[in-house]
C-alpha cells in the first residue's frame, strides 16, 4: 500500500470522529484542530490499529501531532512488515 492509499484509508477513518466537519491536511492537528480529548484518541488509534493491524506505541502517540505525521508512521510501519 503506498502514502496515497494508506491516506485514503485514515481519511475513511477519521470520518466519524471529525465532530466539527474539520477538512483534513497534513497540517491538521488531533488536538488544536479536532479538538481530540483523550478517549477519541484511544478510540482513533484502535481503529487504526485494527484496520491497518500495526500497533501505535503510547511513545509514538505522543510525537504524532498532525495527520501528516499519523498517515506516515502508519506508511512507514507497514513498509517494516
């Protein structure tokens, strides 16, 4: 799966926590932007985690702050399978 697909795929789903109908760039930030509290976060993740069937450590949750940094963590970490 290249950048372009595992985008699409965080894209389908981030959908239903996007609470604000915030439009999405590797800029957007989980916190400031989306207003993520914790919980969304952990739900987010786990999502993510059973999609894509990587695991995000809690260490690498805290220096992902954009959706750009998300979607190439999760590109980087599937490469490495």
């Amino acid at each position: 799966m290249d950048r372009a697909e595992t985008d699409q795929t965080i894209r389908r789903l981030i959908e239903p926590f996007d609470k604000k109908g915030v439009e999405i760039t590797d800029a957007t930030t989980f916190a400031g932007d989306l207003e993520f509290d914790s919980l969304t976060v952990m739900d987010f993740v786990a999502a993510i985690e059973d999609e894509f069937d990587v695991i995000i450590s809690m260490n690498q949750q805290a220096e992902i702050e954009t959706y750009g940094q998300l979607v190439d963590a999760v590109h980087e970490m599937q490469a490495d399978r």
